[in-house]
C-alpha cells in the first residue's frame, strides 16, 4: 500500500515506523529537515521536506498514486487543507486527518465529502479520554480495550501473589468459575511473550491479557489480584482538553477535582463544568495538595502537556498518599522507565492513537486495531466473510483454523451474543472475531485469512 504521512511529530513518526516493518511503501512530508533525516536513517522510507497542504509538495510525495494519505502535523488546519487538496487535485481515495479543536469537531456537516473531504476523523484527545475513563471504571487494570461496541473487553492486570489463579494452571480457572467465560489471549513474563495453554500455570507478577464479556470482567480480575474498591475521589492535575473532557464524563459519578495553574482557564472550566471542584494552583505545590488532603484522592490523573510536570506531580501525589496515580506521557521513551514504581499506569497518547490509524491501514475487513505493549503487539476485530470455498475461517472450528504462529483468537461476537473461543466454536459469514497478535511480523498472514477468494464474488 502506498501512504503518505503528513508530519513527523511523534504520532507521524510512530507510525511510519509501524507501517514501514509491514511492507508499505511509506512517505514522510514535514517542514523539519533533521526530523526527516532522523526517520530516513532508521527507517526504509522516502521523505519530502515542505509544507503538507501545498499541491506542489503533496505531488512530489506521491499524491497521484497514493491509496492513502494521513495528515498528523500539529496544525488542524493544515491537515485539514491537506485532504482538500488531495481530494480535489488527486483524488485520492482515503484522507484520515487529526483534528484537536472542539470549535471544529462540534460543527456537524463540516467533515462530509462535498464539505472539507475527510474520510476518518482522528481526536486524540478524545481516544485518550475514553481510554483514562475505562481504566478508572475498572480499578486494578494496566489496560482496557473495548471490541464489539463494547460487548466485549480486553484487559491486562498484573497478576498478584495471593490472587486465587496465581500458582494455578489456567485449566483451574474454568473449574473454579463454571458460570463466566473468559479466554487468557496472552501472558508476559518478565516482558518476554508466552502463548497460554491450558497448563500454563500463573506466576505473580505476570501481565495477563484477557478477553470476556464486559459484564464478566471484574469477576475474572478477582481470580488474578484482590480488587481494587471503586474509584470515588479523582484529582486531575491540569485542565486542558483532555482533563476537561475527563471532568465531564466523571463529574456526575464521582467527586472531581481540577487543579490548574491558568487563571483565565480555571474561570473557562469553573463555568463549563456542572459539579467538578476546579483550584488554581501549580499540581507540583506540596501545600496545595495537603491542603486538598491528597491522601483520601483514590486516583490522581497528572494531564497536563508538559511530561516531567506529571511524572513529578504524580510521584509527589503518590508519596503523599494517593492510592494511585496515571500518568499522561508524551515521551515514549518515558513510559517503561516510570510505569511500575510509584506510578501504577503511564500512558502513552502516542499509542492510544496510533491503534485509530492502524484500523484503517490494515486488509480485509478490520474493524478494530489496539495496539499493545508499545507496539509489540497487536488486538484486532475482524469480520468473517464468504463461505467454506472462499475463505478460511467461514464454516471452520477454532481448533481447525490454521492460526499464524503467535496468534490466538480470543472471542466471537455473532448479533449481540458473545462466544468465547474455544476450540469446538465454528466460525460463521458475519461474525466478529477478536484476535491477538503477539508476533507482528504475522500481521500479513492474519489479514489474508479474513481476505475472501474470487469464488465468494
């Protein structure tokens, strides 16, 4: 597939870095001359220095040939001139843009083919807001991932010693929990993947990917750790998009607090926000937070834009006592260095969004990407189509279907019911299959087995 990439930034160059492993002919555009050099050195990709929306600089990337065009600068308005251009000159068939203003995602009619001709709309902010409020309504979890419409869920727990399956093989957790069904997709030791099996026993401390109904998975999470009490009281430290639109969704359901240190902000947010408590200060002011008694807060959120400003916040808040802290990082260098200690989750904007990206690169028809553990990894939802002639899963059992090497298939969603994967569950045209993906360089190999054959047509 041939993609230009608008933008080098972090998003821009993470994903030029995951596509470019996978066999795309990749393009780069960006006005930052030794970014380009950077990513052309470590990368096998063509870059072109200019400005993303001129006609000029798109058709020396490629334009007219182009299958795909994703414009990430940090300009909305360049990106969105971009797919202007694209579609009026070039014509070309899919235009992904990221766009962070609220002024122009509130304004319905305005992203439609005879409006400004953007296919997919990508809001960062907004993913990282759904992705931070998953993990407060579940307490306990490093991640959560919704498939399905959100019929079903993928979380990742660290398993703890005392927890009821640790010491166990996960043959024990069917026997123990004959009324929930539950698939382990898989389990990293020491950062090292294992594909789980019936007697794969469970050792304190590993992180364990699993995939249930989304009524079911606080009581899977009870096999693997002591559940965390509901989160009640939350501290955001700083109150920009992100920490707004948290404060919005939380607010009406738990006690909320934004701490920010623009005043003429602090003002913006305490009109817009029904019951959320705003306080201007700085979120680093050891007073500050004694006098708001941080040490009854059950999860401080540090979202501010400035990364050692939230690692530093976090760690204070932690030591003061807060039962937990998340962490927004936008260095992704940072994230393994700090997540474990005193900071229970750190999270990556970079690669909350990139799974957005991802969905719509990928063949066949995939409806879904996350990816995971920095990109090591991948969760996909496909759809089945065509028959037992035309494809390779339509018509078969699970245990019959030749899965690529570190693929596991955790669930089944067929209308509104959930079937767990298990090896006798046959595959019918127009389910929804969840997969994991451990080892990347088998992406290609599971997209064809969702690609029908000529027969089908």
């Amino acid at each position: 597939m041939k993609i230009i990439i608008l933008g080098a930034g972090q998003v821009g160059g993470t994903l030029a870095e995951h596509l470019a492993r996978e066999d795309n002919d990749i393009t780069v555009v960006d006005t930052d001359g030794e970014r380009l050099r950077e990513l052309h050195t470590r990368l096998d990709i063509r870059t072109v220095s200019g400005a993303g929306s001129y006609p000029l600089i798109l058709r020396q990337a490629g334009c007219e040939e182009a299958d795909l065009l994703i414009a990430v600068t940090n300009s909305d308005e360049v990106n969105m001139i971009a797919c202007q251009v694209a579609h009026t000159l070039f014509r070309t068939p899919t235009k992904i843009a990221r766009v962070r203003a609220a002024a122009y995602l509130t304004r319905k009619g305005l992203f439609a083919h005879e409006a400004v001709p953007i296919d997919v709309l990508i809001s960062p902010e907004q993913v990282v807001t759904d992705y931070i409020r998953r993990l407060i309504e579940h307490p306990g979890a490093l991640q959560v991932l919704e498939f399905a419409d959100g019929l079903v869920q993928l979380v990742a727990v660290r398993a703890i010693y005392g927890g009821p399956l640790v010491g166990q093989d996960l043959a024990f957790l069917r026997r123990h929990m004959p009324n929930v069904d539950t698939r382990v997709a898989a389990i990293y030791r020491k950062d090292r993947p294992i594909i789980p099996r019936g007697d794969t026993v469970i050792e304190a401390d590993d992180e364990v990917f699993f995939l249930a109904a989304r009524r079911d998975i606080r009581a899977v999470m009870s096999e693997l750790r002591r559940l965390d009490r509901d989160f009640r009281q939350v501290v955001i430290a700083g109150g920009g998009n992100i920490g707004e639109r948290l404060a919005e969704h939380l607010e009406h359901s738990h006690q909320v607090k934004i701490i920010e240190q623009s005043l003429e902000r602090c003002t913006q947010l305490s009109e817009r926000l029904d019951r959320t408590v705003v306080l201007h200060g700085s979120v680093t002011a050891k007073r500050l937070l004694e006098e708001e008694h941080i040490e009854d807060c059950d999860i401080f959120c540090a979202l501010t834009n400035d990364d050692e400003v939230n690692i530093m916040s976090s760690m204070l808040a932690k030591r003061l006592g807060a039962k937990k802290v998340l962490t927004l990082i936008n260095n992704a260098a940072y994230v393994d260095l700090v997540q474990g200690g005193e900071i229970d989750i750190a999270i990556s904007p970079q690669q909350a969004t990139i799974g957005s990206l991802l969905t719509h690169v990928r063949r066949g028809d995939i409806v879904k990407v996350h990816s995971l553990r920095r990109g090591a990894a991948e969760a996909i939802e496909a759809i089945a189509h065509g028959d037992t002639q035309s494809s390779k899963v339509v018509g078969r059992a699970i245990g019959d279907i030749d899965l690529p090497q570190g693929t596991t298939i955790g669930a089944v969603v067929r209308g509104k019911e959930v079937l767990i994967a298990h090896d006798d569950v046959v595959v019918a045209s127009g389910d929804h299959v969840i997969l994991f993906v451990i080892d990347k360089r088998r992406l290609r190999d599971v997209e064809r087995l969702f690609q029908v054959g000529l027969t089908f047509f």
